[in-house]
C-alpha cells in the first residue's frame, strides 16, 4: 500500500484552504511558521496565525495572514487580515484588497526565486516552488502579451502568493503522500473584477492554468478557485477523479473567507493508505547513462525529477563505451509522470536518449507518528506488513534539528527518539 491524499474541491480551491486544510490534518502551525520566517522578506511586519470557524456546519481551520508592526498588542480584530483583489464576490481570503494603505513590492519572477533559493526549505521545495512561479508568470506573461522576465505578480499579491505558495510546498511535503488525486474544481460562476477590469468566472489566469483539468460549476455566483488555488491543484495533482479505494487515517478541513448559501466553503483533504486489491502496484522505472555533463547539474537534476513526482532517483557509477567513467541515472516514478519527467530529464541533462520499463512493486505499510523526547518531538516512520511492525526509524530531519538546537550529535538525538517510541508500548 502507498500514501495517499485526496483533494475534494466541491467548492473550489484556493491556497488559503490549502493551508487551513494541511493545517486542520494536523501539520503543526509552528513548522508552517518555521518555513515562511526562513524566507528573507523585507515587507512591514507579518504574521500567520490559524482559528477554528464554522461554514455551514461544518468546522474548519482558517488559515490567515495578518499584517502590522511587531509591537502591536494582540487584539480580537487584526488591524489587517489580508484579502485578495479579487472582488466583492470572491469566497475565498486571496488576493490584493485595493486601497488597504499597505503598499507590497511587486516583485519579479527573477526576485521571487532568489528569496526562496535564500529560505530554509528543502532542495526539492525549493525547486518546487520555484517553478510554481514560473507557471504563474508564464500564464500572466500569455494572456497579458509580454516577456516572462518583464511580468510582476500583483494579481495575485506579492507577500499573498509567496506565503501561500511556499506554504503549500511545505506542508504537501510535511504530508508525505505518494500520490495526490484531486476531484474535478468546481470554479462558480459570475464575474470577479482583477487589476485590468471585470472577467467573467473563472478570471483569464485561473483558467489558464487550469487547461487539462476538469472543471465544472455548480450555480454559485462566486469566484471558487483563485489564481493560487489552481496553480495549487494542478502542480500536486497525479490525477483527477472519484474518491480513490483509500483507508482514511487524517482529514482536514480548510475554510474560505465567508459563508456559502447552499454548501459549506471548505477544501476537504483527506489522507491515507491505498486499498487496492492487488498487494504491488504498477511503477515505470527509467534510466539512461550520462558521460559528458558538469558533475555541479546531477544535484539540480535530482532536485528537479523529485519535485516533478518521481518516487525515487539514483546514480551509479558506470564504465562506459572508449573507456569513459559515467553515471547510471535511474528513477522510479508512477506511470502516469513518465511524461513529465521525460520532458526534465532531457530538459536538465546532456542525455539524447532514456530507456524505460513497467514493473509491479510492493511495499510496506508505512505511517509517521509523532513521538516526544525530553528534547522535543521527532517523528518516527513506522512499517508495518500485515498490521505487524517490522520496522521504526527517526526522521533525520528531526533529528537533526534538534540536535542542532540542544548541542547534541543527531546520532544521540535518534537512540533518544528510538528509546521513546518503544517505552511507548503498542501502536
């Protein structure tokens, strides 16, 4: 069995709700917070911040960010939740509000790279978000005519779309699924009033990046997916359906900014372990030999197959044809991400050829606890086969913060976390 989540977009899809809903399954907001403190932004003073509401019945988590001098005394109002240039209409708390006194840069698609490439995250979020941006500039720079490099991102707000966006990458990393699914976006209907006027629903950059997605809308005259919202959705989703055969551990619930009349205005995501009848599933492994590339590209490359869905990636070193050194490079990957990673690796690599074959793989049931140690927490990957454990493992990651942190070497972080995770008793 695999990780699984999926993405019930029955009322739309923005990146607040992707946040409030990785937030609601359980991601710790002080993580969250981590992540986006690493990001070097010079804007005024900002904060994230979560709290229970209620849409149409349904409890959820709000995912806000509020803006304000550092010194301020916490209050029951912000002196601003920052919403979205996106009209009267919009359900969702995303974009620019004109007229609000707070002026943000509208930073480039050049400047925005280099802060993430600045943050604390992961090499493969980093590439990640990074080319989320790019999607998001190419589809302005199309419908607005001119150069990528020329493109500024203020339709979706500056300081707005870099919290959501790294945000987002993080916690879907957090999350640790292997496959995401998401349900047809249901995008509403009527118009929303961007920068450059009135457009019909969905907005023209919306509907861009939605192309290959299915969509649909069910009457409600409001804006349901954001700019963010489906960049989002269509960057992490492997495919689009019905609720795949699942068994649910965590679901989370991620609100909108206000109240629908006939439906509640939340992201639903819920998350689990595959249960498909058959013990293996289907995988494509590929691989090609490399002799004549800069050693300095392998990293980017890797970093770049690992955001684009591949399940595993690996080199060897190979002697190959006149006697030159090279290296093997393999990735294991789902079927249906062939094609994208085909296009990254001979997009990032010297390679003019890639060979490639289907296999069924089995693996163990696996799932992340979090377990306390007198230093802090450390989640503990648990394997199980049969409902039996047959192993336990610390996260490094973990580890190595903490060690960082308490002055010790990671090696005794681990024996700590693993001491705890047994004197726990049964799982």
């Amino acid at each position: 069995m695999s990780r699984i989540a999926y993405l019930d977009c029955f009322s739309g899809a923005s990146g607040d709700m992707v946040l409030g809903a990785l937030l609601d399954a359980g991601l710790p907001l002080d993580d969250l917070r981590a992540a986006l403190g690493s990001l070097p932004l010079g804007d005024p003073a900002w904060s994230v911040e979560a709290d229970r509401v209620d849409r149409s019945g349904v409890a959820a988590t709000k995912f806000r960010l509020r803006e304000g001098d550092a010194g301020d005394e916490p209050s029951p109002e912000p002196r601003h939740v920052h919403h979205h240039d996106h009209a009267h209409d919009h359900a969702h708390d995303h974009d620019h509000a004109g007229g609000d006194g707070h002026h943000h840069p509208h930073r480039s698609l050049k400047e925005i790279v280099g802060l993430i490439d600045r943050s604390a995250l992961s090499a493969p979020a980093k590439v990640r978000a990074g080319r989320l941006f790019e999607r998001l500039a190419e589809a302005e720079a199309a419908i607005h005519q001119m150069p990528v490099e020329e493109v500024h991102l203020h339709e979706v707000g500056a300081l707005d779309s870099i919290i959501d966006i790294v945000g987002a990458v993080h916690g879907l990393e957090w999350l640790g699924a292997e496959a995401i699914v998401a349900s047809p976006l249901n995008v509403g209907s009527g118009t929303v009033r961007c920068a450059h006027g009135e457009f019909p629903v969905p907005a023209p950059a919306t509907a861009r990046l939605l192309e290959g997605a299915p969509v649909y809308s069910s009457g409600v005259a409001a804006e349901l997916v954001t700019p963010t919202g489906a960049l989002l959705v269509t960057e992490f989703a492997s495919s689009y359906g019905p609720l795949p055969a699942m068994r649910v551990d965590r679901i989370g619930y991620g609100a909108g900014e206000r109240d629908l009349p006939k439906a509640p205005n939340v992201l639903r995501l819920l998350v689990g372990e595959s249960a498909d009848a058959d013990v293996g599933h289907r995988v494509v492994v590929m691989e090609c030999e490399i002799d004549d590339m800069n050693p300095e590209l392998f990293g980017s490359l890797m970093g770049q197959l690992y955001a684009g869905g591949a399940l595993e990636v690996f080199y060897v070193p190979v002697q190959m044809k006149k006697n030159r050194p090279g290296t093997l490079v393999t990735i294991i990957a789902a079927p249906e991400r062939r094609t994208a990673l085909s296009e990254i690796v001979f997009r990032e690599s010297t390679t003019i050829g890639l060979r490639y074959h289907e296999m069924t793989r089995e693996c163990l049931e696996r799932s992340s606890l979090p377990i306390e140690t007198p230093i802090g927490t450390v989640r503990v990957k648990v394997a199980r086969r049969a409902g039996r454990v047959v192993n336990a493992a610390p996260e490094f990651e973990d580890c190595a913060r903490l060690a960082a942190e308490h002055g010790l070497s990671v090696k005794d972080v681990q024996a700590l976390a693993h001491k705890a995770y047994l004197d726990r008793g049964s799982d």
